[in-house]
C-alpha cells in the first residue's frame, strides 16, 4: 500500500524525466470533454477491501458505466450509474448486498484550452448532481441528493508529460459511492493531483493523490487515497484502463483494483 510521501516521490520522479489518452481509471479528472455531437463510453470495475469501520462489510465490488455527448462545442453532458455488491461478513448473517447505486448526471464545459508558449493551464469545469436512487437499506445508496461543483486544471509539463488538479466541493449531501467515499452528510472539500507520462504512443502511466476533507471536523470522515495506473490505447479511441489504490483514511478502501475501458463513437 502507497503511503503519501511516496505518492509523492514518484510524482518528482516522473516530473523529472519528461499523457493519458483518457482519464479512467483516475479520480482526478482531466479537461477534456466529448467532441461535438459525438459519443464518449467508459465503464470500469473496481474491487475494493474496506477499512475496519465499515465492518460487517468487508469488501465491495463496483462496476460503473458513464455516458457522455458532445452536446455544444467545448461542452458534454453524461450520466453514470454504478452496480454495486456488498460483501458482508458471514458472522454478520447480512449476506451479500447488490443492486443498483446512486446515479449521476453530469454538464462539464471547457472554458480554456492549453496555448502552445502560454504559462496558463487549460481549464475546465463540471456539475454533478446525484439523486438518491440506490437502495439506503441494503447500503447502496446515500438517501441524499448530492450537488458537485469540481474545476480542473491541466498543463503539458513536458512532451510526454501532463499535470491534473482539481478542487471542488460537495455542496450538499455526500460523496459516497456505495460504503466508499466520505458517507456523512455536509459540505465535502475535494482535491486531486495526478501526473502521467506516455512511455510509448500507445502506452500512458501516471500517479495520483485524491483526498476529501469534511468541513465539520466531528464527522471524522475524511478521504486519502494513492493510486497507480495508466491505459493503454488497443485501437484508435478505444483504451484499456488499468489501476491500484491504496488508501489510509476511513472512507477510502485499504486496497483497491480497478480495470475498464474507454471508448470514443
């Protein structure tokens, strides 16, 4: 499990020796939105070992299929619904959880695009919004409708490398998906810094640091979790994303797998 001084070290070693085609399976996202009037695909499955406080649960597996179209130039709209199954301790008689999560609807416009010789980041923002349709009894769903404000910030650091943060803030409800995220409810600051590197023209490799911070520190929720992981480009607009998280706070899994694929229509 990545601790977050060699999340860290690897971002500056990367930065110092020299860029995702997509932006699964990274939290962090990226600037770019579906073209105009085209499809966009991405669905990934991960497969997290949860912290101790979430005990009966154990472990959940969550498969998340996202939609997106270029509805005016520089702007898309999407939508992602999760399937998710709970694994539950035997002790626990709970058995295993499955069903439909929280679905999210999204509008993301790019407001800035990267100038070659200009020092300024592309820039870009999104809204989400996420009603309360996954079960709160089987603990698929948070019961609350969630409002997301992320903005995002992208430089071309080198010829083969690109730097991503965003900030944003949960407004109301939470960011849970499922037993992963921060599950109380109250405004939820987000951030992410990811750093990828394009070993070969086919072939992109990155590091990330995510974390949540509740405004109320009662709650005792907070979100901190590296990932590795990278895709690679199979054929022309179609990826295979890969990644491993590893988490330290209690609403982030300890251990994590994702695999999934991109793919522009």
């Amino acid at each position: 499990m990545l601790r977050p001084t060699l999340a860290f070290l690897v971002l500056a070693i990367l930065y110092s020796r020299a860029s995702a085609h997509a932006q699964q399976p990274f939290f962090t996202d990226d600037v770019d939105v579906a073209s105009y009037h085209r499809w966009h695909l991405e669905t990934n499955n991960e497969y997290d070992f949860l912290p101790n406080p979430s005990y009966p649960a154990l472990r959940q597996d969550t498969q998340t299929i996202k939609f997106s179209y270029g509805l005016f130039a520089n702007c898309e709209v999407g939508m992602d619904f999760p399937l998710i199954a709970i694994f539950n301790s035997q002790a626990s008689l709970l058995g295993t959880s499955f069903g439909l999560g929280d679905t999210d609807y999204s509008i993301k416009y790019n407001l800035r695009k990267e100038k070659q010789g200009s020092w300024w980041p592309a820039i870009t923002a999104s809204l989400n919004l996420e009603p309360p349709t996954g079960s709160v009894k089987l603990r698929l769903g948070s019961g609350l409708m969630d409002y997301y404000l992320n903005s995002i910030f992208q430089k071309t650091l080198s010829l083969r490398n690109t730097l991503r943060i965003n900030a944003g803030a949960t407004f109301a409800g939470n960011t849970s998906t499922g037993l992963v995220g921060i599950t109380t409810r109250g405004t939820i600051f987000t951030g992410g810094a990811s750093i990828t590197r394009q070993f070969t023209q086919k072939l992109d490799l990155g590091v990330e640091l995510y974390t949540g911070h509740t405004i109320d520190a009662n709650l005792g929720r907070d979100e901190l979790q590296e990932q590795l992981g990278g895709n690679y480009e199979v054929s022309k607009g179609l990826t295979i994303d890969f990644g491993l998280v590893g988490g330290q706070a209690v609403a982030s899994p300890r251990l994590g797998f994702q695999l999934g694929f991109s793919k522009d229509f």
